[in-house]
C-alpha cells in the first residue's frame, strides 16, 4: 500500500535518450502506421461505395487512428465478394 504512494512519475525519453534498437523500432512502427493508413486510404478511394460496408467518409476518417483505423476498415470495411458456382 506505501509504494502506491510514493510511485514517482517516469519522464518519457526524448530521442537522444533512446538506445538505437528502441530507435529504429519506433521509425518501423512509424513506417508501418504509414503504409497501412495510405493502403487504406488509396483502397477507399478505388473501391465503389457498394463495396464498402458504411459510408466512405466514416472510413476515411477512421483510417487516420492509427493502426486501428486500417486494420478496422480492412477487416470490417470491405465487403467480402460473393462466390457463385
């Protein structure tokens, strides 16, 4: 119950601070965030409205949170084609 009280708070580190590997994990995350948000992007763009589960403007803006944004909308976004034999 006394180390909840005396918890300090961590001061984040600033880019000098980090060690390379933490460095070039944030640029691929980065680098990540990036391609899925212009794939998501360029894919609302080309796909026709009645592809696309809900409005297209809603998944524009939902591909900007990042990660989750693209992820959601490829996932939930698209509609699935339908297989006819």
């Amino acid at each position: 119950m006394a180390n909840n009280k005396t918890r300090v708070a961590r001061k984040k580190k600033t880019w000098k601070e980090m060690s390379p590997s933490a460095k070039a994990g944030t640029i691929l995350a980065g680098l990540i965030n990036l391609s899925l948000l212009i794939a998501a992007q360029r894919d609302i763009s080309q796909r026709p409205a009645a592809q696309i589960n809900g409005p297209k403007a809603a998944w524009r803006a939902a591909s900007f949170i990042n990660f989750i944004g693209p992820v959601g909308y490829f996932t939930f976004g698209r509609k699935r084609p339908t297989t006819a034999m």
